[in-house]
C-alpha cells in the first residue's frame, strides 16, 4: 500500500509538471509555467505591464526569487529591454544519461523540463527567444538571438538580467573583479557587503572593481528559512564574463558583464546565444555541492576519441619557488630579451635556479617511486628575469631552454622512469605571442600535459589591453583548449576565467586556478573557512589546481629565510584531496617534507584521482564539508573532513560500504594536542576493520580535519587486525 501511495504521488507531481500549474501566490499575471520533473521547482514567466520579459522562482512552495526582468542594452539602440509580448511557447521534457570522462561520479543523469518563450518586440520589429530548463537541482536561461532582418550585427552595451532576493540572505563572496578571483570569501549579509567591500579587497586586487556592492559568481546564498541558493553561468562561449551588482535597498542582483578596452561589453551577430544563467537552490547544502546541473547545461564531450585524457597525480618544482628557497630565473641579471635572441649561457648563474637537470632528475626519481604521473616544472625555460624585471619587452617563447636545463634528456629520463614531464607555459599576459608560438610548442610537447598560465600581474593583457574575463579573452582560453586537443594534450590554464561546466566539452580542460590556491598560504596564509566555501562557489563550475598536501606547513626546511605559515593543520591537508574535487592533485610539498613526514603521506599515495560515485555526507558553507568517494573502478573508498576555525567533532556513519564486505580503515586525524596555529604538525593514525555497520566519531581540531582509507580487506587483514573503535 505505502508503494502505491508512493507512485500515485509520483504521477500526480508530473501530471502537475505536464499542465504547468502555476504558484498559488505568483505575482505574474498570465504566467506561463512549468515545473521540474519532480515537480519542486517552478519556475513563472510572463512579461511587465511595461513589456519587459520576467520570471519569478519557488522551491518546494517557497520562493526563491521574486519577479525578477530580463534584457538587454544595446550600442545605439532602444535595446531588448521592453515593448516585448508573449508571441509562442513551446514546451518539452529531456531525459538521458551520460559518462563524463572523468568526474566525481560514474554516469550522470540531465533531466528537465524545457520552456522555450518567443518574446515579439513589435515596435522594433525583432524577435527573441529565452530558453528555460527547469531541473530538480534549480533552473537555467539563456537569451537566444535567431536570425531576422532587424536584429543581425549588435553591439551589447549591458546585460539586465535579475535575481531578485526574497530576503537579506547571508552571502559568500568576493569582490566583482575583471582579471582575478584570487581573494578570501568573506561571509555577510546582503545589506553588509557595501561596508565590508574596501576591506575584502587586498593588495591582490587588479584595481578593476566595478562597483562597491559588485560580486563575482558562483555566489552561494543562505536564507533565513534554510534554503541554499547558488547563483552562476554555465557553457561561457564568446561572450564576456558576468558578474553581479547588488541594489542593496531593494535586494536585487543584476548582471554585470566584463566590458572590452573601449567599454564594450559583447560583439554579437545572430544567429547566436548568451551563456545560461544558474540557480541551483536547495535546502541541503550537500545538494548543491552534488550538483551536476551547470555541466549538464553544456555541450556534450566535442571528441570522439577520448582515450588521450587521463586524470593525473603529480609532483614538481614549484613550492620551493613559490616559498622563496628557489628562483624560475636562471640569473639575477636582467638581459633585455627580444624575442628569444637572448644568449643566456653568457650570463652568470645565480645557483638558486630549481628547474636544473639534477634536480629535475630527483623529484621524476621521486614520483617514480611513490607512482606518480608526472613532474610539473616550472622555470625551464627563457625569459623570467626579464619578467621579474618588469621589462616592457618580456617576452617567452616556450620552446628555448635555460642552460641547465636539457628537455630531450629529462623527457627521456621520464619516461625511463614511466612518468612524463608536465611543462609550464608562463605567458606574461601576450597573449597574440603565446598564440604565434603555440602551434609549435605543443608540437614539440606533444607527449606532455601542459601547465598553461596567462599571469600579467594583473595588468591588462596585451596587445589590446582587455581584460582577463572580457570576450576577447574568452575566446583566447577556449582557442587554447582546442588548439592543444589537436595534438591530444590537456590543459590546466591558471589566471584564467573561473569555469562554467565547458570541461563535459572539452575534457582535456582537466583543471584550472581560477581562485585564492596554496600559494597564498606561503605569502601569509588563507582564512580557515576558504576551503570549506571553494566547493560551493569556484567548483561549482569545474574542478580546481588547488595544489593541496603541504605537510611542512611551518615551512621549516625554509630555515632561516623569511616565509609564512599554512593556515590549517597538516591532516586537513590531507582531506582536501577528497574535498575539493579535481582529476588534477599535486603533491605540493617539496621532497624533504614528504620523506619527513612519510606515514601521513601515505594517504597523498593511496588517495584516487577519479570516481565512480561521491557522497557529501555533511556540509554547511563556511563550516564544514565531510565527503565520501569510491574510487573509478574499484571497493575502495576515500573519506575527507574539513573544518573552519572552529574545532568539531564528525560522527560518520559508513552505511555507503557495500553490506557483505569487510575494510581496512586507515584514519588520519588531528593529533589530541593539534592546532592550526600552535601546533599544525601533530597527527595520529589509526588502522582496523570496519564495515557498512560502524560508526566513527573524529575530532577536528582548529582549521584541520581528517583523512581516511578504506580499502577492501583480505583473509589476512581479517586475522591480523582489530575492530576500529
């Protein structure tokens, strides 16, 4: 009986789905609405008395926005902003399942309802179309703009479009940027964001804020009534960047585009489309963080081969750099560099250069022993004392080789070893430089993963002087991405636009920057609540090269030589290899601190870098995430915990283990005595058997967490180990 009360619930929720019954409290007349397909959200459209197109939201009878406009402003233009009626409406419903590449699951399932508006603008004479998909998960739109006589070559002066809030909900964010997210996220009210905006932006900031209430996306949300609300874009393609700017007297948000060197913010000509705008809401933090809806939003994978793109562990010479023992540079000199005439083996060496044959040599030895996949170097090639020294000529040229650094022979080397070097691609912010010699490079690499990073010290980027998140650029990344699938390499692109779900297209974007990464933590560290906010905001659009597994984090094999400290403990290290996603994990630390700490690097060793399922089994943004994954094609299972400042205790529950099986459990876990700032270095570990029927309860301490494996036990293990208490 309870069955069939189940499935009379079921069928009555889609016939309500299929008559698109409206909110009872809508404050749109004549609405057209549809639900999504269990019927949650619902989502009404309708035009103005004024003829503006406009849409308000509900989730589970509560809602989420209220009537909110859409449109767009144009160059010398009356614009898509009014006059429009409702000219047709077609409706339908999509369903499939699909296997991305890699990812946190195994298959995902795209399933919603579709409303397709005709919005007639009859005084101009034009037309347009805003396509709605409605999901479980939320709801997204797109302006679509077919071809017809009177709307063919336009010029976007602003997009218009709304989120209006229902409340002074609590936000996430950081300031509205056009060439970097790299800030702390700072928690407020809606109506605190004005006060608290000069003090979020710091000396990282490129100078480019638009507006003192202007945030960037993915922006998560929390009402007062318990709801979780994201907003985003999804499948970014030549068209700017969007950003938000708060009306904070009427609680409204508005897009707010990356404009171009003369203040244009897109170059349309139809027939053509914006990017979809987000809103993923719940009242489940952990559903929003197992959101699939932006990918879901994109283009399915653009290869039909794909065996190519492999999720990847790896070391290199970087953090040594990065804390100030080593240089990139070969020499201290700074040589006026044209176009690679330069002859570097007449310079003096200044003994501090990383990216030496002998050193390169002991990290491939390194991850040859430990299994992994490749060496990351960065500084090999010509050119970064120039950079350094801020020369208006510097230039790279990807292919020439300091002189203590021999590619042939360590490529070679490498693979002897079964591991390949991933080359980095410093591009100075030229961008039509890098694009000269791009096809050569990858060419001459075209065994290697490449590290590319588009870093101007956030100065606008030449020839033309755009911004990183304008049009222009857009187009830049995504040429790169595509340019390098000719030749069967990834990309993991630093500095560039956050991510909007374009790696279910383009798989071979195996990861990106793209927000505050490890290397903040040598120049004076993070706030401890950043990595429990990345999931929710950075990587709802795509994974990120967090650079994660610094277990020295007083950094002592600095000596005496000025560094900071790594705002967690060195177990929460270790769990963001599980909580923050990415099909490409750096071991970050150096060697010394590996082969000193070699019990806790165990788990870095042990830890997968592709999944066939993923369970967040708590969460709540700015406090704590605890997530549980299954490794790609095998029973074992890989759990991480994080917290903020505040110390906690995560009481788990491993009924996600299969019911007739029997696991090795090995905890990673603050020590009693572990703290952040005090004592960042203290662990314990502990090993027994576990089941789908045990329960741990962890302590974290301040800013740290826990790791644990669980790998399917033998007959051996079962004798030889206890119960894990």
């Amino acid at each position: 009986m309870r069955r069939l009360y189940s499935r009379l619930a079921m069928c009555l929720l889609a016939l309500m789905a299929a008559i698109h019954l409206p909110a009872q409290d809508t404050a749109l007349p004549q609405a057209e609405s549809t639900a999504s397909p269990n019927g949650e959200v619902v989502l009404n459209v309708s035009v103005t008395p004024q003829g503006a197109p406009v849409y308000e939201l509900f989730y589970k009878g509560k809602r989420v926005l209220r009537p909110s406009t859409l449109g767009l402003e144009l160059k010398k233009d009356a614009g898509l902003m009014d006059g429009f009626s409702v000219a047709h409406v077609q409706r339908s419903t999509f369903d499939e399942t699909w296997r991305p590449v890699w990812g946190e699951v195994a298959e995902i399932r795209n399933h919603y309802n579709e409303l397709a508006v005709t919005f007639d603008q009859k005084a101009q004479g034009r037309q347009i179309l805003i396509r709605f998909r409605v999901f479980d998960d939320g709801l997204g739109f797109r302006y679509e703009f077919p071809l017809q006589e009177k709307l063919n070559y336009f010029v976007i002066k602003e997009e218009h479009t709304q989120f209006a809030m229902t409340g002074d909900h609590t936000a996430f964010w950081i300031p509205g940027d056009y060439d970097t997210q790299e800030y702390d996220y700072t928690e407020s009210k809606l109506t605190e964001i004005r006060g608290l905006m000069e003090g979020a932006i710091d000396e990282n900031a490129s100078q480019t804020q638009f507006s003192p209430t202007g945030v960037q996306t993915s922006l998560q949300l929390k009402t007062a009534d318990g709801l979780y609300i994201n907003l985003h874009e999804a499948a970014l393609v030549d068209y700017s960047c969007m950003h938000l700017n708060l009306d904070d007297k009427n609680l409204v948000f508005e897009s707010w585009l990356t404009p171009d060197a003369q203040g244009w913010k897109g170059y349309m000509q139809a027939p053509c489309k914006s990017p979809w705008r987000t809103v993923i809401v719940s009242d489940d933090a952990r559903e929003i963080l197992a959101s699939k809806m932006t990918l879901n939003l994109n283009d399915p994978c653009a290869y039909d081969d794909t065996s190519w793109i492999k999720p990847v562990k790896y070391v290199g010479v970087w953090w040594e750099m990065i804390a100030g023992k080593s240089t990139w540079a070969y020499t201290d000199e700074y040589p006026s560099v044209q176009l690679g005439k330069t002859d570097y083996r007449k310079a003096k060496p200044n003994g501090r250069h990383a990216a030496n044959n002998e050193h390169v040599k002991a990290y491939i030895d390194f991850a040859a022993k430990h299994g992994m996949d490749q060496v990351l170097v960065e500084g090999w090639n010509e050119g970064w004392e120039d950079w350094f020294g801020q020369s208006k000529d510097y230039v790279f040229d990807f292919v020439t080789p300091y002189p203590d650094f021999d590619v042939k022979m360590l490529q070679a080397y490498a693979q002897s070893k079964g591991v390949r070097l991933m080359m980095h691609h410093e591009t100075s912010g030229s961008v039509r430089n890098y694009e000269r010699h791009m096809e050569k490079a990858y060419h001459d690499k075209e065994d290697n993963i490449y590290h590319t990073q588009n870093r101007p010290n956030l100065a606008k980027l030449r020839p033309r002087e755009e911004h990183h998140y304008g049009q222009w650029m857009i187009n830049h990344y995504l040429y790169a991405v595509k340019k390098a699938g000719e030749y069967k390499i990834c990309v993991n692109g630093h500095e560039a636009v956050r991510p909007t779900g374009l790696c279910r297209t383009y798989p071979n974007l195996i990861g990106n920057e793209s927000a505050r990464g490890t290397e903040y933590e040598a120049f004076g560290g993070s706030k401890p609540h950043h990595t429990t906010l990345l999931p929710f905001t950075r990587l709802i659009g795509g994974p990120m090269d967090y650079t994660p597994g610094i277990l020295d984090t007083k950094l002592e094999f600095m000596g005496d030589l000025p560094h900071g400290q790594v705002q967690t403990t060195l177990c929460k290290q270790l769990a963001l290899y599980v909580t923050l996603y990415s099909p490409l994990q750096m071991a970050a630390d150096v060697i010394e601190s590996y082969e000193r700490f070699s019990e806790p690097f165990q788990f870095i060793e042990d830890v997968a870098v592709d999944w066939d399922q993923s369970i967040y089994l708590e969460a709540e943004p700015g406090d704590y995430i605890t997530a549980a994954r299954k490794a790609k094609g095998t029973n074992n299972w890989f759990v991480g915990g994080i917290t903020d400042e505040q110390p906690r205790t995560a009481n788990l529950s491993l009924d996600f283990l299969d019911a007739d099986k029997t696991y090795v459990a090995t905890l990673y876990a603050d020590g009693k005595d572990a703290d952040y700032q005090t004592n960042p270095t203290s662990y314990q570990i502990k090993k027994g058997l576990v089941t789908s029927k045990s329960k741990l309860a962890v302590r974290l301490a301040r800013s740290g967490g826990f790791a644990l494996s669980l790998i399917e036990a033998t007959p051996a293990d079962k004798k030889g180990l206890k119960k894990l208490k």
